[in-house]
C-alpha cells in the first residue's frame, strides 16, 4: 500500500513530554471495529472491565538500557590533551554489546569519526578512579553510513557496565529528546514495571500504563498475565521512506516466548479466553512464534516481522497500545489490526479530544478486525 496513506497531521502540543501519574489514569481510546464502528473513551483503570475473565496478556519484559552517552572526540594525533572543547560533540546510542568491552553502536554526527578515533564520555563519573571513559572507533558501517559503529572501550566487564550506568541517559525518542533534557526522573518513567531482561534501547512503552494496583485487579477479574521478551532495537525509531510499504525492511529484533509462556496462552485461548496483547513487541513476537493455526510454541531468536494491511493474524485478538506516528511500521500495523479507515477516525477523534500522544502519552484497547 502507499506509504501516504498512513500520514496524518499532529499538533505539537498533543505529544507528551512526561508521563501521567499515576500510571493507570492515563485516558484509554477503546476501538471496536464492525459495521458500525464504535470508539468509547475510557482509563486504563478500567481495564478490567474492558476485558473477559479467561483473557491473557503477553507483556514484554525487557528492560531499557541506559544506552544513550555525549561526549567529545579526542583532538587527533595530540592524545587526550589537545582539542578540548573545540573537538566536536558527539552523542551515541548503544545499541548491541559485542563482547566484554566493544559495543554497536548508533552515533551522531558520524562524519567527524574515523576508524582509529577516540571519544572521551564525560568526566563527571560518581566513582573517582572512573573519571574518563574513553571508546575507540574500530568501525563505521558499509560506506560509513547510518551512524553505525563499533565502540572499543577501555574499560572491559563489571567496571564497564557501572562506568556507562553512571554515564549513560535512557535513550528517549526525538521527538522528547528534542524538546527537553532527559532526566533522572526517566530513568524510572521510561521502564515498564515488568522490566527484567535489559537488552533494548526503547521502552515497550503500552506496558508504562500498568501498575501494582492495576495487575491486582486484573488478576482478581480471571485475567492472567504471562511474560515474554523482545528487545526493542533502533529500527523502532526509522521511518518508512519507501513510497510503498512492501519497500520498507524491518531490522531484526531478538526475543523469546518460554514454553512456559507459550503452554499459558495456548490454554487460555483454548478454554474460549483471548490473547491481549500489551503492545506492539508482545503482538510482533507473538505472530512469529505463532503457526498457522494460532498455536503459539516456545521461540528464540531474531524476528523482522512486519504487519502492515493484508497481514493475516494467527492468534491476538485484542492489544493495548500507544498512539504512534505517522507513516510509521507501528501505525501500519495497528491499521492492519483494525482496518485503515477505523484508525483513522480514531486517531482524528483522539486529535480532536485531547489525547496524549506517543511514548509518554495515552493508549488505546483495539479489538481484532475481521
């Protein structure tokens, strides 16, 4: 289909820049696709009358790196001394860990690196033997494009991970990170309670909406909730570029759904309950551990899954999920769950009443089209 029509204007003051508190006030768009569609304005607080006793969600457990560093590079063939702050600033987001000291790493501006280069993180480090943490370029992605990297730090292990725990932000989206200084009050608002498994650099952010309260009533209600993970990578953040969406190519993502997990929701749907999925990571890992028939097996490993209208879905029947943006994979997905014209009346009906938009902002209860 063409990517143009999946746009839609936004105004800027319907993105959120911080969390709702508590978590479950935020306003929940519920989505009922049909002959006639109906679109109800609710909380995520009524969740669990919005769902069936017998009904299971799958929520990610990943957990946010604090991935997101500034520093400078180093001036070039003058060691550690020479440049200061004439040296260009450079801002990177860790992406995969290599092994004990080199990471992937996504970085900006790429240009000002060359293969050999050494960027100093920060000198404010809360333990004093710590006080510089340097990296090495070992390498730029194919034709140095894409700020792809590869860091080489000089500190390896243990020490490495409490010098960029001390050092490193929680890598926000542009359009937060763009408008405010990330903070420490994100480092809590930016993970999920259910975050366990770290591995991704954004959050599974439906899952921000939940809290103990909230999964104590569901519980109560007959609603069971069953772990899985997916780490969420930087393909999250591209946009789709391409004038169809069958030109768009998904990065792929590493998850896993225990036998366990999988035994659980299998059952559920089994006794007559539905799969809930709680965004759109637990949806995507879901439908590729999924066969063809719905039954979901134990999986483990990469997915590049990529739902957009004409996919075919095999077991979720409902999803709880934030707004995305336009001429996204995410909103192409959640129009391929409802239909196209059903999300576009309920994005332009959540635009007009004052719903929050993106990470940090409202959700929506979407049931299954036909």
């Amino acid at each position: 289909m063409r990517t143009d029509l999946f746009d839609f204007t936004l105004p800027e003051d319907r993105i959120a820049l911080r969390p709702v508190a508590p978590r479950d006030s935020a306003r929940l768009l519920v989505v009922r696709p049909g002959d006639s569609v109906a679109i109800e304005d609710r909380n995520v607080g009524d969740l669990p009358a919005l769902l069936r006793q017998g009904d299971a969600l799958a929520v990610n457990d990943t957990k946010v790196l604090p991935a997101s560093l500034h520093g400078r590079r180093l001036a070039r063939g003058g060691g550690g001394g020479g440049g200061g702050d004439r040296e260009p600033a450079i801002a990177a987001t860790l992406v995969k860990r290599l092994d004990g000291s080199r990471w992937n790493a996504l970085v900006r501006p790429a240009k000002r690196l060359a293969v050999g280069d050494i960027v100093r993180f920060g000198a404010e480090g809360r333990v004093c033997f710590l006080d510089q943490l340097d990296a090495t370029v070992e390498a730029k992605g194919q034709g140095g494009q894409g700020g792809e990297v590869t860091l080489a730090f000089a500190f390896h292990g243990a020490v490495l991970d409490q010098a960029l725990a001390e050092r490193g932000g929680m890598p926000l989206p542009p359009y937060i990170a763009g408008r405010r200084a990330v903070d420490e009050a994100d480092r809590t608002d930016y993970q999920t309670m259910f975050a366990r498994e770290e591995g991704s650099i954004a959050a599974p952010t439906a899952g921000l909406h939940f809290t103990e309260p909230l999964v104590a009533a569901l519980q109560a209600r007959g609603i069971g909730l069953h772990r899985l993970t997916l780490h969420v990578g930087p393909g999250t953040f591209l946009p789709v570029k391409a004038a169809e969406s069958s030109g768009h190519t998904m990065h792929p993502e590493w998850g896993s759904v225990s036998a366990e997990t999988a035994a659980a929701l299998n059952a559920a749907r089994r006794a007559g309950g539905r799969i809930v999925a709680v965004g759109s990571t637990s949806l995507r890992l879901v439908e590729s551990a999924a066969a063809e028939d719905g039954t979901i097996g134990d999986f483990s490993g990469e997915t590049a899954l990529f739902i957009a209208p004409g996919y075919r879905f095999r077991a979720v029947e409902a999803m709880l999920t934030n707004f995305h943006l336009p001429r996204s994979t995410l909103f192409m997905l959640v129009c391929a769950f409802c239909g196209l014209d059903t999300m576009q009346r309920a994005y332009a009906h959540a635009i007009d009443a004052g719903y929050r938009f993106y990470s940090y902002g409202d959700a929506c209860l979407l049931f299954r089209g036909a």
